[in-house]
C-alpha cells in the first residue's frame, strides 16, 4: 500500500484538525470572550476619558490579542499527545515539518482568526478612530501568525511537562517582543499621521521568516520533547 | 607532534577527566579573580579620578560594564554549549549550558540592578524604555526561561537537551530584539546611553575596568567549573568513578 500523496495527507490534517475544533465550538469561543473581558476592564480601570483611551487603544488591542492566544496555545497539542496520535504523526512517512505546519494553520484559523473578527469591536470599545482601523488588522493579520509559529515551537518544547502554562509565557514573551514592537509601531504611526508601510514589511518579512523555519524548529523541538 | 591536543580534548569530555581537571583548576581560578578583582576595586575606587561631570557616581561602570559584557559572554558560551549538547549529544555540554545559565541570570541581574542605581541620580529615573535596557531585560527573561524548562523536565537530560534548543532559539532573537526596539526607539526618542566608547576613556578608568573584566570571566569560570562538577556527581551517581570518590571521601 502505498501512502497518500503529500497534498492529500496536508488536506486530511488539516480537515481533521478542524473537524475537531469544531465539534467543540465552545473552546473555541473562549479566547474571545476573554479578549473582550479584558478589554471591558481598561475604561472601568483607567476611567472614560475618549482621548486616553483613543491614545492607547491600538496598544491594548494588540496585547490583548496576545494574551487571549497565549492562553489558548497550550491547549495546541495537549489532545493529540494524551491519546498518542503525535507520535503516530512522528512516525508517519510524510515529512513531520509539514504535517506540524497545517496543524498550526488549523491552530492558528480557529484562535486567532475569530479573535481578528473581533478586534474591529474591541477597537471601537477603545474609541480606535475609524482610519487607523484597516493598519490595525493588517498588523493583526501579519502579528497572530508569528505568534502561533514561535509559540508552536515552545509549545513543542514543553510537550514532556506537565504544568506548562506559566513557563510558556515566560518563554514566548521575549521572543514575540519583536512581534509586538513592529505591530504597534505601525498602529501608532498611523494614528499620528506618519507613514506605516516600514514596520509592516518588517512584520511581514518576520512572517516569511517564521513560516519557513518553524514548523522545522518544531519538529526538532517535538522530537526532543518526545525522545524520552 | 600536537596529536595530544585533540586527543586531550576528547578526554576531557569525560565526565570523570573533567571532574578531577575543574577540581585541580578552580582554586587557581578564584585566586585569580580575587587578585584581579581586589586590583580592580582598589584602582576603580581610590586610585581613579573623578568624573568631571559626574563626580564619583561614575565609579559603579567598574560593576556595571564588565557584568554586562559577562551578560552577553555567557550566553554566547552557553549557545555553543547548547549547539554541541544538541548535535553530538555530549553529556558534559548539556551540562555546561545548563549551569551557565543560572550565572549569566545573576550578572544580568547585577547589570540592571547597578544600572538602576546609577541611573536614578544622573538620569533621574530609575527605569526607561531605552533599547539597551530593554534588550538588558529580555536577555534576563530568555535566561529565566531556560532554566524554568529545564526545570520542568522530570528527566534531566532530556530537559536539558529542551533547554538548550531554547538557548539557540535564544539567540538567534537577540540580535532582532536590539534591532527592533533600536528602530522603535528612533520612531518616538532618540536616547543614547554609550557614553564610554573604547577611545573615550582615560587610561586611570581604563585599567580598572579591564582588571575587573578578567576578575568577572575567572570568577565565571570558578563558579562554573563548581556547579559542573557537583551536576556530574549527581548526574553519574551509579556509576563507579562517582562510588569512588564517595568512598574514599567516607574513609578521610
């Protein structure tokens, strides 16, 4: 018997991953509602005033979008290492690389792609004028996948512990400082009136980066984490 | 003729060689890193002038400046460390990665804490979002980060082989993260904190400076070499070159 080709197994990865996702829309549901709980928190925290909030709302969007990913992260590879279909991916002859890279796409389209959705609304909570609004998803739109890339890798690495939550954001929150500062760069610089094509391209650029060596960096790092 | 040296270093990798060698040689490096340090102190405190501009508050660059450079030093030794742990899977490379990182934590630690102190009279502030600090501050959070996952690992080896890929990943970032926030900074302020550059200094600062430098890197070293010889007891407890130690320490 021969295994299916490499588009056909990319394909049912993918498929089954989502399959699984959505059977379990609630889980699903979660990082957002907490994006917008901690969202709500900051007028009750910092008081109503329009102009500080409009003065730090693209700022609060993004690392609340970073924060309600990283809670969701831990939960990438936690089913399939409890009843073992990772090593069975490990050991399947279609490269491990590839198949870890749709499974973060699928990580990726059912945490951080709801949240994206969701942050016109955060945004407008914050009183984020309307003009700044397409630099902001566009950041989102190049930052969320840089964050699931390094964090799949960390996640990798943390996949023989147990407890892994706090020692995740310990690890994932200086390497996604980069992430971060390129993002909000390009928000802010769009809300002063500047141009904010630069720190996009170099948010961009970290992306092409990312998707190129991660998914490898991950399989080494699960096969590491495996190795026991 | 210089056959011996590859073959004195492949025996060197062993545990019970590495032992004994750390053991002869780390009374000989902590001598030297009070020699140089005491030197370093006295030439720093008393025998250097002071700062025009800035009086005697200047004197901390002689803890502040080498920790630094010993910041940046360590993890680099610990990089190579992870790199040859992870691709020849030697035992003592993991190991020496693993014990270093806990020191560089600290001089990365001191680095800020001295930099704070000075900070406060002659920036007025303790703390700013200048690149250099903030680069200063995530090196210590990487640091932080591979000692908590080795930590993490009910296996030690295996933990240190997760560790040390995290170190790599490390420090590919580092460069990136001066990069960005040194570009993140042009966009708002421009702050500079070089105020030493290596021409810019008087030979009276300049020498105490440097003794201090080596009393760091001995000092590294001596503390290392202990941390890698009590990780190997541990590590090698049921093998018999550790049982002999053992015993014949019974017998005395």
């Amino acid at each position: 018997m021969n295994p299916p080709g490499l588009v056909t197994a990319c394909a049912a990865m993918l498929r089954r991953d989502l399959t699984l996702a959505w059977r379990r829309r609630g889980d699903i549901a979660m990082p957002v509602l907490y994006a917008l709980i901690v969202t709500m928190l900051f007028p009750f925290a910092l008081g109503p005033e329009d102009t500080l909030l409009q003065r730090i709302a693209g700022g609060v969007v993004l690392v609340t979008v970073l924060l309600a990913m990283l809670l969701a992260l831990d939960a990438m590879f936690s089913s399939d290492i409890e009843d073992g279909s990772l090593e069975q991916l490990v050991l399947a002859p279609q490269p491990l690389a590839l198949m870890l890279g749709m499974k973060i796409l699928a990580h990726w389209i059912t945490t951080a792609l709801p949240l994206i959705v969701i942050a016109p609304l955060l945004a407008g909570m914050l009183h984020l004028p309307g003009a700044v609004l397409p630099v902001l998803l566009l950041a989102l739109l190049l930052a969320t996948p840089v964050l699931s890339l390094l964090g799949a890798v960390l996640v990798a690495l943390t996949a023989g512990t147990r407890r892994s939550g706090m020692l995740l954001a310990l690890m994932l929150l200086p390497l996604c400082v980069p992430a971060v500062i390129f993002a909000a760069g390009a928000v802010a610089a769009a809300q002063q009136g500047l141009p904010w094509q630069a720190p996009l391209a170099w948010l961009a650029a970290a992306l092409v980066l990312a998707v190129v060596l991660a998914p490898l960096a991950c399989a080494a790092a699960l096969r590491i984490a495996l190795d026991a | 003729m210089a056959r011996w040296i590859p073959l004195w270093l492949h025996k060197l990798g062993s545990p019970p060689t590495f032992y004994r060698f750390a053991g002869a040689l780390r009374p000989w490096m902590l001598a030297l890193a009070l020699l140089f340090g005491l030197i370093g102190l006295y030439g720093g405190l008393v025998l250097a002038p002071p700062d025009y501009q800035q009086g005697d508050a200047y004197r901390i660059i002689f803890i502040h400046v080498p920790s630094a450079w010993m910041s940046m030093f360590i993890y680099a030794v610990m990089g190579v460390a992870a790199f040859i742990a992870l691709v020849w899977r030697i035992k003592l490379a993991e190991v020496v990665a693993m014990e270093s990182a806990p020191i560089g934590a600290a001089f990365t630690f001191i680095t800020l804490v001295t930099g704070s102190l000075w900070g406060k009279p002659m920036w007025g502030t303790w703390w700013t979002w200048d690149a250099r600090l903030t680069s200063e501050l995530v090196l210590l959070f990487l640091y932080l980060g591979v000692i908590g996952l080795y930590h993490a690992f009910e296996d030690r080896r295996q933990g240190a082989r997760a560790a040390a890929f995290l170190a790599i990943i490390g420090i590919i970032n580092v460069p990136i993260v001066h990069f960005s926030v040194n570009w993140w900074n042009t966009l708002h302020q421009g702050s500079t904190v070089n105020l030493f550059g290596p021409s810019k200094i008087a030979w009276d600062m300049l020498w105490p400076l440097l003794s201090m430098t080596l009393a760091t890197k001995f000092y590294y070293a001596a503390s290392l070499f202990r941390r890698v010889r009590t990780d190997l007891l541990a590590l090698e407890g049921g093998k018999d070159w550790v049982r002999k130690i053992a015993e014949s320490e019974a017998r005395t």
